[in-house]
C-alpha cells in the first residue's frame, strides 16, 4: 500500500470516529429520562419543604403499584432526647403552639418541648430526682400526670397522681423548677387509662384472691375514686378512647384467641366487639367507631381494621400490629402505623413483646375512607438511625407523631403534615 492511500485510510478512520461521536452526543442529549418504578421518599430540610414523592401500597394487592403522589409538606424525624423516657403526651399552650412533654426514665425529670420551635431545644420544668419511673399517664392538657415505679422495699407498684404547675415551692415531689402535688393512688394498679376530657382516671386492680379484676375511677378534680367494673378474668390491656367507652381486650398471646369488649361507663354494659383473633392486639379511634387489629398469621401478623356499625373489616396488607400505630384526633379516620421493613419468622406478639425481635421501621398512613396507604417516611434516609417505634403519640392538630424507640427508650418526633 502506498503512503499516500496509507494516510488517507486514516484521514477516513478520525473522520469516521468524530462523526459517531457527535452523533451519540446529540442523541443522548434528546433522550428522555425514564422514572424508576420504585421512588423512595424525597428528604429535605427539617419542618418544611415544599414537596414529596412517596410510593402508595395498592389497598385491594398490597404489592408496590409505582404510582406515585406528592404531599404538601416533608415529613423531617428528629430525635428529641437520646436517654431513656417513661412516656410523653401532646397538648397546646396559651399561644396555641404544640407542647410535646415527657419524662426521663432516669431521674423523673419532666420536660417540655415545643415542635414549632426553632431552638429545638426541651425545656426541664421539674428538677427533684425520681429514679426509675416505669410508666407515666397524662392527661389531656399534659396539666396533670401519674407516676408510676416500683416501690424498692415492698416491690408494689406506686401510682401517685399529681398537678403540674410552674414557680417555685417546696411542698412539691419533684422540687422548685415546677410543681407537682397530688395524691398516691391505691397501690398495685396493674393498668391506668384517663379519660379523653382529662378528668377522670380508669384503675385496673387484681381481686385480692387472684380470681379476677376490678376496675376504680378516680376523679382528677376532688381526688373521689368509686368501683365501676368487676370481671373474673384479670389479665386485660385497656385504653379509653371515649368519654363513655372503656377498651378491654385479652392479653395477646400467640397461642390465645383474643377477645376485644366496650365497656360503657354510662349504662355499665360489656359487650364483645371482636372475637376469636389469635394474638390480637387493638387500638380503638377516638370516635371508638373503628378498630385497627393485629392478627398473628403464619409465623408473622397482620393488621386489619374493624368499622363498629357495619361489623366489617377491611385488609390493607400491611403487617404490622396495632401496638405500633395511633389515630389522627383532627381527622379520626386516618392511622398511623410503624411498619416493621423486615419480619423474621417467630411467635408474635410474644417474641417482640419479650426483645427476643426487634424491628426496623418507616412510618405509614392509612386512610379508611378512601383505602389509601402511603409511607410518608423512611428511617434512615436522613439520619443514620434504625427505630423499634412504640407509644405512638398525635398532637391535636394531626401535624407531628412522637415515638419512643423501643430498643433504647429515646424520645423521637415526625413532622407529618
């Protein structure tokens, strides 16, 4: 081959090269951008973007569907306090902002928090040391609040029932940033509820001969108490989710049918609302015309909701348990659920009940009217954290979620709306 073809060969080859690529260029430059089927959740700044994509649970398959909505706000998690709590409560303060108060499991101390702060700071409103509160019951205003712990000598259970009020004093059980006086309760109260007015108490006690339970009201206005409730079963899970209605249901076990009853505390009816469930736990609304209600499945468990009028149940294939979920109080239609992302093989609710299992989850809302479910958040896209989340709490205005995270017992808040 002679020079000059040999040189012109390759004047053809570079002619040829720059030619496809300016082709491939153009050509991916007008290529439209296809959206994946599964869009997670987009995260912003805290309390406030604009926008949101979520994916949305099919309510008749359950399965992924890859449609997606927006949402007028970004649901932010934050973590209030990272040391173990015994319970929180939400209610409004005189400038009509939410207040999300708690108790640090360690030492009694109450705090104060107020989402819409942009301190984001709690406030300590109490400072006399209690040591290893069990569990704390608020009431409505978060005003007045019942202790509950151990007594280290007699191993009862103590309940003192107290009013928070701000300023100085010495009479208080918890010092002089604030004030807490009240009254002990009855001892050994093995459940307490209060009612959704705020001022009345529900006790649960067991008969003195072991066969069986009473129930006492106690008044928060005059300290009055009065028996209301006797049964020969003693072991009850209870909640009080309207002014006449008492919640009683069977301690679920994954070898025990459960059984859910309204108690009215008008007409001193019982009457069995759902039945034959196996490991069943229940979370009435506030209007207690809708039951969300766990069932253990097949090794795992599954929630249903029961609508009272009709004795319908609808299926939204979510498997999660009712212990993990609360109702909207502005819009008592709507749940809000921690849905375990994983769920190994087991006896539930016993093994979750007893820390042989824990999960990891995101959060979840249901719609009962219209049968819509949405994640409207995903732990651990913003924050590297995994979350057991129990003792869900709704502010009154339906705009942030608290949670404990069972596995340390921290404080955690969700902006949801």
């Amino acid at each position: 081959m002679s020079k000059r073809n040999s040189i012109l060969i390759i004047l053809i080859s570079i002619i040829i090269i720059i030619g496809g690529l300016i082709y491939f260029y153009f050509s991916i430059g007008n290529t439209p951008v296809q959206n994946p089927q599964n869009i997670t959740p987009v995260q912003g700044n805290i309390f406030g973007s604009p926008s949101n994509i979520t994916n949305v649970i099919s309510s008749t398959t359950g399965e992924q569907n890859g449609s997606v909505i927006p949402t007028k706000n970004l649901a932010k998690l934050i973590q209030i306090y990272n040391n173990p709590t015994s319970g929180s409560s939400f209610s409004v303060n005189k400038n009509k902002l939410n207040i999300l108060r708690f108790v640090s499991r360690g030492n009694g101390n109450v705090y104060e928090y107020i989402p819409e702060s942009e301190t984001g700071t709690p406030i300590r409103i109490t400072n006399t040391t209690i040591p290893k509160i069990q569990e704390t019951v608020w009431s409505s205003s978060t005003d007045s609040i019942i202790f509950r712990y151990l007594n280290s000598d007699s191993d009862n259970i103590v309940s003192f029932l107290g009013k928070i009020t701000t300023g100085s004093g010495t009479s208080s059980i918890l010092g002089n940033t604030g004030e807490v006086t009240g009254v002990f309760l009855t001892p050994n109260i093995q459940e307490l509820v209060v009612n959704p007015k705020g001022d009345k108490v529900f006790g649960l006690l067991e008969k003195s001969d072991g066969l069986g339970s009473y129930g006492m009201t106690y008044s928060l206005v005059d300290s009055g108490k009065a028996q209301v409730f006797d049964s020969p079963i003693s072991l009850w899970q209870i909640s009080w989710p309207k002014d006449n209605i008492i919640t009683f249901t069977t301690k679920p076990s994954f070898n025990d049918l459960g059984y859910l009853f309204f108690f009215n505390t008008q007409t001193k009816t019982f009457d069995k609302i759902i039945g034959d469930i196996p490991g069943m736990t229940t979370l009435a609304n506030p209007d207690a015309t809708l039951v969300a209600y766990t069932e253990s499945q097949n090794g795992s468990f599954n929630l249903f909701v029961r609508d009272i009028k009709s004795k319908s149940d609808k299926d939204f294939k979510i498997q999660t348990t009712a212990d993990k979920c609360v109702w909207g109080k502005k819009n008592t239609n709507i749940l809000y659920c921690a849905v375990p992302k994983n769920i190994p093989f087991g006896s539930y609710p016993d093994d979750w009940y007893q820390g042989l299992v824990f999960f990891s989850d995101d959060i979840w809302r249901v719609d009962f009217n219209t049968g819509l479910i949405e994640q409207i958040y995903q732990v651990g896209s913003n924050e590297n954290a995994t979350v057991d989340a129990v003792n869900l709490k709704i502010s009154n205005d339906d705009q942030f979620l608290s949670f404990s995270n069972k596995t340390d017992l921290s404080l955690w808040l969700l902006k949801i709306q």
